[in-house]
C-alpha cells in the first residue's frame, strides 16, 4: 500500500483525490502556484508545497518542480488528476527515474495513446471500429486539405496530440478549410506545442459514448458500464450522466468488449476511458483513450458504488482488481452537471472574479458536490473556469433528472456570471427529458436555453429585489436618533422610501412600510418577508433569496438568477462611453492581427484573435468601415476591457 501521495494538480481533482487517499489512510501532499496560495486543496492535504508563479507553464506543468516537491516531502507516489501532465509520457518517465510511482498506466501506454493517427492503428489491428479519416505524417496544408475531399464534406479538424475540444474545428465546405486549418493549428500549438492534425468524416447527429475501463498488472481487465456524455459545448461536455439512455443490452456489451480490446492491445494498467462516437443505428466507432480519470467519473461511481480513485491507488501499488466483470452491478442512474464560471449567452466566454456568493445543496446518498471552493475564493484567467461538479442520482432516469433540476436551483454562486441557469434550461427541456441528445444537442436548440425574462418578469424580480434591500436596511439600522436613519421616517407623512435600481434602463421604485408588508402603490404590489428565502407577493409565497455583491444585487429563484444594481448616472455614463468600441472580452494574449491601419473592412470580418484560458476568441468587426488604428500585436498581453482596434465608419458613398 502506498504511505503518502503527491497530487499534481489543483481545484476540485485535487480536493477529490485527497478525500479518497485519507479514507484509505494515505497521506497527501499539494502543490499550489501563487494564484493558488489559499486555495482549498491546499488546505485539505497534509502538506502543500509552493511550485511557482501562476502560469501554468510556470507551475503545474513544471515536471521538475514537481518531484522536487515529492523527494522534499517523502511521497512514494504522484497522482496526475487530469489536465496538465496526466498523460505526459515524458512526466512519467521523469516520475520514474526518480524512484517514484506514477498513478497511472504503462509509459508505453501513454505515448501509444498519445498520438490520435498512432492510437487508430493499433485500434484498427485490435478490431475497434473506426471512423474513416486521415492520420498519416504528412502535414502539407494542401494534402490536408486534399484529404478532406476525399473523406467528404463536413470533416472534423482535431490536434493528434489534444484533448478537451482544443484545436478542434467544423469544416462544412471546402472554402472555410484553410482558415479553419490555421485556427485550429494554431490552438493546438499553444495548449499541446504540437500542431500535428488529423482529418475524419464528420458524423452528423452523433452521440457521444464512452466506457470507463480498468486493468491492473496482473492481466485483469474489465469496464464499469459506460457514460453518455453528448451534450458539449465547443467539444467539451456540458452535462453527462451514466448509464447511457436508451442503449440496447447488446451494444452496451459490445462497446464493453470493445474497450476492454483497446486497452488490453497496450497492456493498459489502471483507470482508462474509451470514447466512442454512436450513431442513430448503434454503430460506434473509436474516438480515443484517455489515459486518465475523466472529469465525469462521479457519474460511473454512483451507479457502480465503486470508488474509482481508491482503485487507481490500490492498482498503482500493485494490488488486483478487488471485482470481476461478473461482480460489476449497476444501480439506478447518474446525472453530472459542470458548473463554470462563463456567460452562456456570450458565447460561453470565461467569467473571472470573486464567488461572494456560494452555496451548495446538501450533500447525501442521492446529491454530491464535488468542488475545490468556497465563497471569497477567486476564479482567474491562469485555469479553467469549473467552479463544480453537481452530481445527483436516482433509481430511475426520471428521477435522477427531477433531482438534477432541484439540486440546481438549490445551487447558488453570485459575484461573477455562470453557467447554472443554462445547465437547468438544458435539463427541463423536453428534448432532453426525452433523452433525444446528439453532441450536436446545444446547437440545434440553442436559443430555447437562454434564459430571457420577461417585461413582467422583470418587473416583479426587480420589486423583490428592492422589498429584500429595503428590509435588509431595516434590520441592520441601528441610530440613536429617526432623523439620523435611511428609512424615511417623516412626522405627520407615510413611511415611504425609494430605490433607484437598473438591469439595463433605470427604474425608481418608490415602498410603504405598512405593518408586516412593503406596499408598493404604483403596482399595487404588497411584499412580505417571511425569511431569508421565501417571500410572500400579494398572498402567493415564492423563493426570493438575496445576495449583495460588489457588483450590485444577485435574487435567486425558482425562475433563475436575476442580477440589477443600484443606478449611478455617472457610472451609466461612463459605460455608455465605450460601449461599441471592439475591447478586449478578458485577459489574455494576442495570437493573430488579421488586419492593419488603413485596410477597409466587413462587418462580421476577423480582426484579431486572442486567447485566453487556452481558449481562442476572435474579435470581428461589428460593421463596415476602415482602421484607423491597432493597438497591439502578436504575443502582446492584454487586459481585460483594452481597446484592440480603433475602427471608424465606412463612407457610404465611397
């Protein structure tokens, strides 16, 4: 057994990993950069050990420091997680040399599956179906291209060397190849510094599905069911859940079976994922393996009651696979639902800031949070931007779902914008609920999961919000004197007061303190305050909770998240200001300029692509005209809300 482990890796895997290994009795050591000085891996491990500055390539992805920090503390092992140097070959050799176990498979392994063209080789020789599709050498931008008409359009672009949608593009005609190619080189080069790409039919209407296996060195193989995971966005899973829905006995056997081939071709030891793409007739054809744990292996847990990390543990030292694939059992079914810091409706740009607001639903046999924060901690540019990871499970697919819908509205973050309102429109929409999920599920019905509020709705949000600020006010006032207070107190006159807030027009709302009630005569609206959740609106009580934030005011409901602020005039002035001007959308580094002083362009014309969060955004003109100047180049940092480029209008009679 092994006495202490090093984590390589930070947020919520980490914090996982740490659990698992003290139930077992093992202890743990973290690694944190300077971002993550107070984070809460950090807290929870045994012992934590500074690696550097916050970029990851200056800390989590530092080999090096990282066995120092395992040679410096006595650990036998270094658990990757995933992300960062979880299936780096040449990590695990360096683990190796040093004396070190490395939590997870064979170095032959890796470097085998490393390589998308390698990988469908060996998957061809093993009989695991594949989808048609070029993986040779030659990288030439015309063969490239050649190849792609040979597959026939629409053709998948993705990084030999990626993984999570990165340098991953959609190319539906010929004409969009050569940009999509550079693109997607590009991305690929800056997150794997490999730009290698391969070239595959893309399947239209595919789902996503994959089967969690694992091997120890003693020649046991088996897999643990699998996972549908076909609602992503930009390549990267929104919500999973396990087992897949819908899936007949036999395909659930031969996917199985299937898997158990592929990893047994590379004498895989430990936990692996094989993802295949299904389609509508259950054929299914191999995608890649992760060398890893996968970020959605909650679900499989769940419907397994197997602890997965405590098996990679028991599988590092040497131990066998304490089950057969007779003893496998599934119960019931398993929803994931990833949290991220990021704005649905911009399309899902990374949010950064403080969580000021955080609570959770409680935990127990059919809720699970997994998580590596808590409120007042801060989500930064240097890491990806999950917050969480809900997970809930049921007896049914049915129940599992209700729970899910319950357990997100239950989820409250404010201080910075999430994904929690789409993930819940996601699981309430009929099609979802039906389980007719594709990976192309966000796409297709896309406008219907973004939260827009009515006139009416927003009227009444805003009059809850200014009912909950009004009695907050009244709670904590605490003057010696009534002419000292905020709260209209008048001799011979109502106690009225008023509040000036704003969504994106102000609204004066002016309340009457009448008894228990703040009466609102405008409306004819009459609120009352039951607690710091419910409230009573003429008569109807609803689920009305408050957070206040730097930014302004969070409610949430039953209906969403509903965010206002207080109106300041000079404030709205100076946003109205810059709005129209093209600025930067985050942090972040210059990694293309398209464009120079003078050139005219089109509106919807790329500009200037940056990237952040290992993420490429392109900045398009937002209509037609000339530039007049840019300011900055390629490989120049950027903050957020920088001007990019000066554009002024065409002339239209030019």
């Amino acid at each position: 057994m092994l006495t202490k482990v090093l984590i390589a890796n930070r947020g919520e895997i980490a914090c996982r990993i740490i659990a698992s290994a003290k139930e077992m009795g093992i202890q743990t050591v973290a690694v944190y950069s300077d971002a993550d000085r107070h984070a809460q891996h950090v807290l929870l491990a045994d012992e934590a050990i500074h690696i550097g500055p916050s970029p990851s390539g200056e800390s989590y992805l530092r080999a090096d420091k990282i066995i120092e920090a395992a040679r410096t503390t006595g650990a036998d092992a270094v658990h990757p997680g995933y992300g960062f140097l979880s299936e780096n070959e040449g990590f695990a050799q360096a683990l190796q040399q040093a004396g070190l176990i490395f939590v997870g498979p064979p170095i032959p392994a890796i470097t085998a599956m490393g390589s998308k063209s390698a990988a469908k080789t060996i998957m061809a020789k093993a009989g695991v179906p594949l989808v048609p599709g070029y993986h040779g050498d030659d990288q030439s931008d015309s063969l490239l291209a050649a190849e792609a008409e040979k597959i026939g359009y629409p053709v998948l672009l993705k990084a030999a060397y990626g993984g999570g949608g990165k340098g991953m593009r959609i190319v539906n005609q010929a004409n969009e190849f050569d940009e999509a190619l550079a693109s997607a080189r590009r991305e690929a080069k800056a997150a794997f510094s490999n730009d290698k790409m391969l070239v595959e039919k893309y399947i239209r209407q595919p789902r996503h599905v994959e089967i969690q296996v694992f091997c120890d060195s003693h020649g046991n193989a088996l897999y643990l069911a699998e996972r549908d995971c076909s609602v992503q966005r930009r390549h990267q899973k929104v919500i999973e859940e396990a087992p897949a829905p819908g899936l007949s006995d036999e395909t659930r056997k031969a996917m199985g079976e299937a898997a158990v081939r592929a990893a047994q071709a590379i004498d895989y030891e430990g936990a692996g994922t094989v993802e295949f793409l299904l389609d509508a007739d259950e054929n299914f054809y191999f995608m890649e393996m992760n060398t890893r744990l996968q970020v959605e292996h909650p679900v499989t847990e769940m419907i397994t009651g197997i602890d997965l990390v405590n098996w990679q543990l028991r599988v590092a030292a040497g131990e066998a696979l304490p089950l057969s694939q007779e003893d496998v059992e599934i119960d019931g079914h398993a929803f994931e639902a990833r949290i991220y810091a990021e704005d649905a409706s911009d399309n899902f740009m990374p949010s950064t800031g403080t969580l000021e607001y955080v609570k959770f639903p409680p935990q127990d046999a059919y809720i699970r949070v997994d998580s590596g924060v808590i409120q007042g901690n801060q989500v930064s540019t240097f890491y990806d931007p999950m917050i969480a990871k809900l997970i809930v499970w049921g007896e049914t697919r049915e129940e599992a779902l209700s729970r899910l819908k319950i357990a997100l509205r239950d989820t409250r973050i404010s201080g910075l914008t999430t994904n929690i309102d789409y993930l819940h429109a996601i699981a309430r929409h009929p099609e979802f609920a039906a389980a007719n999920v594709s990976t192309h599920f966000i796409e297709d019905h896309g406008d219907a999961l973004t939260q827009q509020w009515t006139d009416e709705q927003q009227s009444l949000m805003l009059r809850l919000v200014a009912a909950r600020v009004l009695e907050q006010r009244r709670n904590t006032s605490d003057f010696a004197e009534p002419w000292e207070t905020e709260l209209g107190w008048q001799t011979n006159a109502r106690n009225q007061q008023s509040l000036q807030l704003s969504v994106t027009e102000p609204v004066s709302l002016t309340f009457t303190r009448t008894g228990d009630n703040w009466l609102e005569p405008d409306s004819h609206t009459s609120i009352r305050i039951i607690d710091e959740r419910m409230v009573d609106v003429n008569g109807r009580r609803m689920h009305a909770e408050l957070a206040v934030t730097q930014h302004g005011y969070t409610l949430f409901t039953q209906q969403g998240r509903f965010d206002c602020h207080a109106f300041d005039p000079l404030a709205e002035l100076a946003h109205e200001e810059q709005a129209g001007t093209m600025t930067a959308p985050m942090n972040g580094t210059i990694v293309a300029v398209s464009v120079a002083a003078g050139d005219a362009v089109k509106s919807g014309q790329a500009l200037i692509v940056m990237e952040a969060m290992k993420m490429e955004y392109t900045i398009r003109a937002p209509l037609d005209g000339v530039v007049e100047q840019v300011f900055f180049g390629v490989g120049d940092l950027v903050s957020d809300g920088a001007e990019l480029v000066a554009l002024a209008i065409a002339d239209s009679d030019a």
